[in-house]
C-alpha cells in the first residue's frame, strides 16, 4: 500500500476526526476524547501547521498525528520542547507501518523546524524503537500521576535534553 504524508488542510478536519475516533474507540486506556483534543489544539497557540500531519492512501486518510508546543518548567529556567498526541490509524490498517511512517515524519519536520526534543505519554513497548526513553531519565517529570513507562521523551538533537529538568507544561487545551 503506498501511503502519502502530507501536512493536513482545512479540507481534511472531518475525516480526521472521525479516524482518530474510530482509532481509539477501543483503547483501553483512552477517554476516547482525543478527537476533541486535536480540534482544541487547532485553535491554540501551541499549534504547528507542519506538524498536523495526514497519512493518505488512494486518497483516503487512514491515519493523522499532531505534534505541539510545550514547555519544560524547571526550577530556574524553561525549556521549549513539543507534545506528541495523538498519533492515530485505522484499526484495519494496524501493524502496517503507517504511524511508525507517520512519527518518523513528524521527528524530521521538527528538526527542520528547529525542535530539538518531542515529549508523549503512550505504550511502553510501541514509542522504544524510534528512540523514545522514560522521561524520568531525563530528569522530566509529567504533572499527573501516570506510570513512569509510558511517559516517554526523545532527543531530536544530541544531547537535546542534557541538564533539562522539570514537570512537563502542557498547552491548557489538554486540561479542558
């Protein structure tokens, strides 16, 4: 199956959200929400065009990641780095390489875009193989109660995250 990214349009919302709601409609650990999430992001100051990105086959959407600011607060200073969430594909397209493409893609924008560093709660076993490591190891903490492997950060940038130490800022639309 040859699948496009491209950066999402206007055009795309209503697909998008119908995706990620068929995405995690059976997620356990989900609110099974997220499709709101992403219309609040849209709207905020945390939002990044390049990083709303669409994975289209045979001109179909089958899957969708979104990739925003945030800050790292540590004691002293704050550091800029970005949330990735949610990353979503057809249940029937699983296991076919389209959000492993999709993540892939993402990390490479926000390189080019100047981000050194992509904070995500999500699963243990699936975010490791692009790189991902507890956040606690970094010394990065989230602000609620979540088990320390699912909270994940990887170093865009060598060394992105050396003497980075804080509690993750999230945009105020993840709270709403």
């Amino acid at each position: 199956m040859k699948i496009t990214i491209r950066q999402e349009t206007r055009e795309d919302h209503k697909e998008v959200f119908s995706l990620i709601e068929k995405a995690f409609e059976k997620e356990p650990y989900s609110d099974h929400r997220e499709q709101f999430l992403v219309e609040r992001l849209r709207k905020s100051s945390a939002f990044i065009p390049q990083l709303s990105l669409v994975a289209e086959a045979k001109g179909v959407v089958v899957g969708y990641i979104l990739v925003t600011a945030l800050k790292i607060k540590g004691e002293r200073e704050e550091f800029d780095s970005l949330a990735l969430a949610p990353v979503a594909v057809l249940p029937e397209l699983h296991g076919k390489g389209i959000g492993a493409q999709l993540i892939e893609e993402a990390h490479r924008k926000a390189i080019e875009l100047g981000y050194t560093s992509v904070i995500l709660l999500g699963h243990a076993a699936y975010y490791p193989r692009f790189g991902y490591r507890q956040a606690h190891t970094f010394g990065i903490t989230l602000p609620f109660e979540v088990p320390k492997e699912n909270c994940m950060a990887i170093e865009l940038v060598a060394d992105a995250l050396k003497g980075v130490q804080g509690v993750v800022a999230y945009p105020q639309e993840f709270y709403e």
